[in-house]
C-alpha cells in the first residue's frame, strides 16, 4: 500500500477549483452572479481570446470594504450566509464563498473595488492564491476585476480548452443568459475590443428577448402568467407552430438563477401535447419564483440544478400558465412574403425602433390608411362607382398621372373588373362570409374570408372536428357490426384492452373478452369502417401499454388514432360541398387550429400582403 500523504494547501485548492473553474465561461458566471449579488445596475463583461488572455467584469454594485478585501479570496468566505438556517433560504446567487477563491489559485487576478461608505477603494492583486499587492486607491463606487492569464499555472487544464472561438461563445452564452434573467440590469458584452451586444436594463423582459435573441423569435413568443399556491410563473412561450427541432431556446430561471429544470420543462411541454408537432419542442424564457426556503439551490457545485420542496405545486403552477396562454391564442399562422431581414434579427429593441422611425410612410400607405379609415361604401349598387373612387383616392394622393382611356375601354373594364375590386378594401356585408374558392392538390381547401385567403388542410381540419367530438362527446354515433370483428392480441394488450372496456364504450366501441388473448368487437363509432378496427384496437392497446404517460394522455392518443383513421385523406376526393361545410367549419371555430399532432390546419394570407407582392400598395 503507497504511503499516504497530505495534500499541500495549493494542490487541495487546485483540485477544489477543478470543480468550478473549469474554463473561462464559467469564471465569467461566477464574477456576473457575484456582481448581481452586489445589486449592480450595469454590468459590463469584456473578454480577449475567448476569455483566456483577459477577462474584465465592471460593476457598480456594493463594493468590497477595504478590510474585507483579503478575506474575500479565501476559500468558504462569503459575506451571503451565515448559519445553517441561512443555507436553507438562499436568496442570492453565490453562498458557497469558493469563486474567488478557486479562481485566484489558477489566474493572476488584479481587483479594484471601492463600497460607497468608504472614501477611497481598494487596489489588489493576487496570483496563484498569493497575494501580491494592496493598497489604497481612488476608485469609482463598485467594482472591476480583470481575471488575466487563466490556468497559467495548470497546463493539464489549458489542454482541455477549446478554441477562442468556442470559449468566447460560451462566454457570451453565460451573459446572455445572465441579462435575459435579470432585465433590470443594463449588460453590455464586449468580445475582443468589439461591443457584441448589449441590454438597455429597462426591466421588460421582453425587451431583453428581443435584444438577445433576436427579432423572429421575439415574434414568435406569446407571454405566460401565473400565479397558485406560491408559485409565481412568468416569461414566454413560443406559439406552437414556432416548436423547434431541438430544445436549444429553453431557458428556465428560478428565483433569478439559470437552472436546468425538469419539471418546468416537462411542464411547459405538456402542455403543448395536441397543439405542437410530434417531435418538436416549444421555445421560452420563463421566470418561475418560488418561497426561498421550499427549494434546495445546494445540490450541485455549478448550482445549475435544484431540488423542490414540492415538485408537483411547480409542475402544476407552470403546466396551467402556459396551457392557459395556449388556449387564449386565436391567431392563425399567417404566410408573408415579407420575411424577416437577419440584419434585423440581431439589432437591439432601441436600434430597431429608431431605425424604424426613420422609414417614411410611402404616400400610398398614408392614402390605403386613410380610405380604411372611412367608412362610406356601403351599398351594393354602387360597386363600379366604389371602384373608380377608390382608384381615384390613391392616384391622387400618389399623384401618379393618368393617362387618358377611352370611354369604350373603360365600359368593358367595368364588366370584367370584379376581381380587382375585391382586391380593395370595400367594406360592404358580403366580406364577413366565408368564401369557398376550390381545392388545390385534391389537399388544401382555399376560401377566404372577410381581407384574407385561407389554405385549408383538409385531413387535418378534419381529424381535429372528429378528435374535438369525441373528446367532447359529441355526435357520437355506433354502427353495429353484423358479425363482429375479432381481434387477436398479446396478453399484455388483451389486459390493457379490457381493463378499460369502459374507455372505448365512452365513444362508441363495444368490446367483448373473447377468450385466449382475443376481444370481439361488436360495434364501432359510425365514422369508423370496419376494416380499420384491427389495426385501431392494436393502436389503442399500445397507447394504453405506454410506460411514465398520464391516463388522460393514454386516452387522447387513442382519440388521436380514432380521428386520423376516420378523417377524410389527402389526395383523395371530396365533394364540393363537404370541402365548403369543412372551410365554414374551420374558419368560424377558433378550436380549430392545429390538429391532433400539432400540424397547422390552416394558413393565412393577407390580401395587403398579397397586395404588397403584386406592387398595388407598398
Ligand atoms: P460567494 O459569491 O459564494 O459569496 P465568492 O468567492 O464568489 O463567494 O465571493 C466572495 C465574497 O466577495 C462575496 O460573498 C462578496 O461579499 C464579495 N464579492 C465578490 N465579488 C463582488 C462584487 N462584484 N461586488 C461586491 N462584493 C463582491
Ligand atoms: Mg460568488
């Protein structure tokens, strides 16, 4: 057995700041989290080569007292806790009083600080845990620490660092996430001498999403509030068409700190189950608070995870808020031709505002505006004398010259113009009803409606009536089936099946044990055909057998899987008429948005978008 020895104090600091200093990011989390603590107002982080030359953090927090200066870079000194009960209420960021302290022994660190009760600050520097210099000097209230040379002491750990590149986008990652959870504070991020974004502090968290995540994603966000037994939930979730194929945009902060939370996310996608695509996960910023004492931040020396009290009053709280903003979206997706410009996307709120301010307002916006605005064409009979007012208002108003026609042209441009009247906004009683144009690709129906065209997939329309009936219970009809239709199953389906005969009763089936692992079913829902009951029952039974998926959701697989059977299909024909009851349908049920699987079931186009496209406006 080799002898065994004590660890110097240096290596035992080593080995302790291994835990925390593991790259420059993660000294640019622990200096920002101490400079929040410091209650700063404005932040500014500036990095060299990806953090590893030089990190500054300027703050104009609290400040360091004089004689605190020392102490601070010792290990387990924090001025945040001071007992046992303390560790049990944590409201700031930092408690464990290591970050100083394990960043010193890895990194020459030089500190300005000055508190505003003393008259002149601090100047210190310490490398490799050893200090090197204090002394008095003038400084501004708060304080800057420039973190130089890191792990020049630890080739080992050097080794393992990324390219700048890589190490300068973690960094900006830490302060994004830092700003986007605290939108009081004013961050700026400057990377290599460059300013690489920054937030205005104005407490608007959406201000901050937009500065920080850019424009599209900002748009794509409806906001969430809440509030039950404690549990304040806030922030925004992106609309469900917006889900995405990863869960790169989720960002959860409890009581002001980023953390990785499985119950919020669980939570938040829940409840997008029938409303998002199978596979795609939504978007959100969202700020849940709980009391400080019900949640446990000491559970992991990042502290990125936590541990509730009661983790069913926090999936519950988060569950209700965003299914609740979900339920009040009414908007369909809307096809633009107008995409947005990624120079855009990543412009700050205040730039884009002021950009914005300055595009004039084309003179045929200002007259479309103006003629919107009144509102005289009423009557039906006047249709060619609308026509030429309207066509008149706009020439006019751009001055465009107009060239003379003769009385001839303009007669047979009188019968034939109807399309181009409807292209202009007339407000008469015929624009309120629904439209129904035809069908596209044997898939999509095209109606319009009041000043827009709506691309209607039909089997998803479709499939969402059906599901929204059957899990209303509504229009259930049972066809008997003269002989009945067995169906052979695996012992564990044939269990799961007529344990929950009184599920499928509920919407039309009547299912008998027939023995030997095999169900008769004697009647289906009348949407249903009878060649369809095999692979239905199968479905169903594995839908049920899903293991860690609550019974409602169980169920409404089960109705998914009725639905999508009993829907009419893409690419095959439907009459006219079912086409026009289905658009009718669909266009004056705002339930009727996504279907079952979380496809849109329609899109929108804009007759102004579409107007802006063919040049008639601008
Ligand atoms: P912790 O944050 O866990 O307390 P740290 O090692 O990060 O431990 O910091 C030690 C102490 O130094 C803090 O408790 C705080 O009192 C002080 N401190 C560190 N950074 C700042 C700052 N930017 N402004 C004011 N005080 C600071
Ligand atoms: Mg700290």
């Amino acid at each position: 057995m080799p002898k065994i020895n004590l660890l110097s104090k240096e290596l035992s600091e080593l080995i302790a700041a291994g835990e925390v200093v593991e790259r420059p990011a993660s000294v640019v989390k622990e200096l920002v989290e101490n400079s929040i603590d410091a209650d700063a107002k404005h932040i500014t982080v500036e990095i060299t080569n990806g953090g590893i030359t030089s990190i500054r953090i300027t703050d104009d927090g609290c400040g360091i007292e004089r004689e605190d200066v020392a102490t601070a870079f010792l290990r387990h000194a924090t001025s945040k806790i001071k007992s046992e009960s303390d560790l049990y209420s944590i409201s700031s960021l930092g408690f464990r009083g290591e970050a100083l302290a394990a960043t010193a022994s890895v990194s020459r660190i030089e500190l300005f600080t000055k508190s505003r009760n003393e008259d002149m600050g601090t100047h210190y520097v310490i490398e490799g845990a050893n200090e090197v210099l204090s002394e008095e000097s003038g400084c501004p209230d708060g304080t800057t620490i420039v973190i130089r040379d890191i792990f020049y002491n630890t080739p080992a750990r050097m080794k393992f660092l990324k390219k700048d590149v890589s190490e300068a986008s973690a960094c900006a990652a830490v302060v994004e996430r830092a700003a986007l959870s605290h939108p009081e504070i004013a961050f700026k991020f400057i990377r290599d001498g460059k300013l690489s974004f920054s937030t205005s502090g104005d407490s608007s968290l959406k201000s901050a999403i937009y500065s920080l995540l850019g424009r599209d994603f900002s748009n794509s966000l409806i906001e969430v509030e809440c509030e039950s037994s404690g549990v304040e939930v806030s922030g925004f979730i992106t609309k469900p068409v917006y889900c995405r194929q990863s869960r790169a945009s989720q960002y959860t902060f409890l009581n002001g700190r980023l953390v990785r939370c499985g119950t919020v996310t669980a939570a938040i996608e829940q409840a997008y189950k029938n409303t998002a695509m199978v596979g795609k996960f939504p978007g959100f910023v969202v700020c849940v608070k709980v009391p400080f004492d019900s949640v446990d931040v000491n559970v992991h020396p990042a502290k990125t995870e936590v541990r509730f009290a009661d983790e069913k009053r926090v999936f519950d709280a988060v569950y209700y808020a965003a299914k609740n903003a979900l339920a009040l979206l009414d908007t369909r997706p809307v096809i633009s031709s107008y995409k947005n410009d990624n120079a855009i996307n990543r412009m700050s709120t205040e730039e884009y505002c002021q950009q914005k301010a300055y595009i004039p307002e084309t003179a045929a916006e200002k007259a479309y505006k103006t003629f919107i605005e009144k509102p005289v064409l009423k009557t039906d009979n006047t249709s060619f004398l609308q026509r030429k007012d309207v066509k008149d208002y706009i020439q006019k108003s751009e001055s465009v010259k107009i060239d003379k026609v003769d009385t001839k042209d303009q007669e047979v441009k009188k019968e034939t113009d109807f399309s181009e009247t409807q292209s202009f906004p007339v407000l008469d009683d015929k624009q309120e009803e629904i439209v129904y144009i035809g069908e596209a690709f044997s898939t999509y129906i095209v109606a319009q409606k009041q000043n827009s065209i709506y691309l209607i997939d039909k089997h998803a329309a479709h499939e969402r009536i059906l599901f929204n009936n059957l899990k209303n219970k509504v229009n259930i009809e049972t066809q008997t089936l003269m002989l009945g239709v067995s169906v052979r199953l695996s012992r564990e389906e044939f269990d799961a099946v007529t344990t929950n005969i009184e599920v499928f009763e509920d919407f039309g089936f009547e299912i008998e044990e027939f023995g030997n692992s095999t169900v008769l079913v004697r009647a289906i829902p009348a949407m249903l055909m009878s060649e369809d009951v095999e692979s239905i029952i199968t479905e169903a039974a594995s839908s049920l057998l899903e293991k860690g998926v609550p019974s409602v959701e169980k169920i409404d697989r089960i109705y998914h899987t009725v639905s999508c059977k009993a829907a009419i299909k893409a690419g095959m024909h439907t009459s006219s008429g079912e086409l026009k009851a289905l658009a009718e349908r669909v266009l004056s049920d705002n339930e009727i948005m996504y279907c079952p699987h979380g496809r849109p079931v329609a899109f929108e186009i804009k007759k102004r978008d579409l107007e802006k496209q063919f040049g008639r406006i601008q």
